[in-house]
C-alpha cells in the first residue's frame, strides 16, 4: 500500500522561502511520476507541479511557475517542492499524490 509523509511547512515571510519534502513507500518509486497540490481554506485542492520518473520533464501550475521547482532523489524515495517569492496566496495546505494516494499534508503559511 502506498505511503506518502509529507514534511517541511510552516510559518515564512512574504519573499521567503521553503522547501517541502513527500517520503514515499509502498510502491515503486523510481518509476512512478509525482505531483504536488495545494489547498487553500474555502478552495478546490489546486495542481501545483509533477515531475517524471526520471525527474527529466517537470510541469507548474500557472499560479507557482518561475517561483516553484520540483524536484526527486529515487535513491531516498522522496521528492521536494522548493518554493521561493512566497506570497500570501500560497498560503495551503500542500499534498503529495502518487498512484492514487494522497498524504496528510503539510501547512504552509505565508505572512508578516
């Protein structure tokens, strides 16, 4: 059964910085592609970014593109979200999904 733990939110500064990691268990990792959504309170859970097996191809949603990379060590079964600019609109709980499971989250707060 597939496991994904997410880690690394919290409370950052408009302008900083966070990097957010998904560990992953239960499936194959190194050949399976890897997404991150978003959720914000009241809102639909919003795509973020995937990014192949291979970590050769990666996509953004329009709303983190040229601020958010994604990014997979396949030796560590882990896959990492580094967000930079941060603004108080990304401000959501983040999911990791894969194989169709989802995480439990990890919250990321932006504000001063």
């Amino acid at each position: 059964q597939a496991q994904l733990v997410e880690s690394g939110g919290g409370l950052v500064q408009p302008g900083g910085s966070l990097r957010l990691s998904c560990a992953a268990s239960g499936f194959t990792f190194s050949s399976t592609a890897m997404r991150w959504y978003r959720q914000a309170p009241g809102k639909e859970r919003e795509y973020v970014a995937h990014i192949n097996s291979a970590g050769s191809a990666r996509m953004y949603g329009r709303s983190v593109k040229g601020r958010f990379i994604i990014s997979r060590d396949n030796a560590k079964n882990t896959v990492y979200l580094e967000m930079n600019s941060l603004i108080p609109e990304d401000t959501a709980v983040y999911y990791c999904y894969a194989v169709g499971s989802w995480g439990q989250g990890t919250q990321v707060t932006v504000s001063s």
